[in-house]
C-alpha cells in the first residue's frame, strides 16, 4: 500500500464542505490545484481529489485574492463587517472580481494530466483559521 507523503501547504481554499474541496496545495513540493471528486451515485462528495500543477502566474493571482478574503475574515471575526461585505459578492470587491475573471476557467477545467490523489488534513494550532499565508492546515497526498 502506498504511504502518504509528508504534511504541505495549503495556499488558498477555494471550497470547503466537511472539510477541504477545492483551493491550491503543494503536492510533492509543487503548487498544484485540487479538487474533489463527487459520487453522483452516492450524491456526495468520494474521499479522492483530482489535482494538477499550475504556474507561478496563476498561483500568484490565487494568493493575491486569499489576501483580500483573509483581510476580510479578520474584520468579520472582529465583528466591523458582516457577511454582505464578503469580498465574494460581485461588485463588493474590484480587484477580487478582475482576478475571479481571470481564474473562472482555470478553476473549472480540469486538464488532461490532472491524476487522482487522496488527502488527509492536519491541523495547524494557530490563532488565525484564515491567514494571509493560507488556511490553518496542511495536506499530505497519497497519489493513486
């Protein structure tokens, strides 16, 4: 049975629903975009992940917009803004809107060299669950 390989980092979540379903990790040292796989049969979401390596351009823009949710979330948790000025909500944010247009695609097509992979989530004890660095966890893949 293959292992798992060693806790790496998760730079942005893009989609969480019982834990993690879509953002940008290292896999084996590499920025790559993952995301889960959904058991039509069973409606709901199976335990692998499909993922595939993105350049340094792409990665940049999804920091960048983490940035701004994570500079968001520290004044929501601090009670100064509410869910209606979530940068998410079109027209809320300018420069989250130009980065989303130019992420759109690249989140939903799924590349010919994207491979199968499974993850298990270790938690990160720090104060901050959204920091500018990304969320509070890593991820460890096991490719299949």
């Amino acid at each position: 049975m293959t292992t798992y390989g060693p806790p790496e980092h998760v730079y942005v979540e893009n989609d969480w629903y019982d834990g993690p379903r879509a953002g940008v990790a290292n896999v084996n040292g590499l920025p790559h975009r993952f995301i889960s796989q959904w058991d039509e049969k069973e409606d709901e979401y199976m335990g692998t992940f499909l993922v595939w390596p993105i350049d340094p351009e792409e990665l940049a823009l999804e920091q960048e917009q983490w940035r701004i949710f994570a500079s968001w979330n520290e004044q929501y948790e601090a009670g100064l803004v509410g869910t209606d000025s979530h940068p998410g909500h079109p027209g809320t944010n300018t420069r989250w809107d130009e980065i989303d247009l130019q992420l759109s695609a690249r989140r939903k097509s799924v590349p010919s060299n994207a491979k199968p992979a499974r993850a298990q989530m270790i938690h990160l004890e720090r104060e901050q669950r959204y920091a500018p660095i990304g969320p509070a966890y890593q991820l460890s893949w096991r490719l299949l």
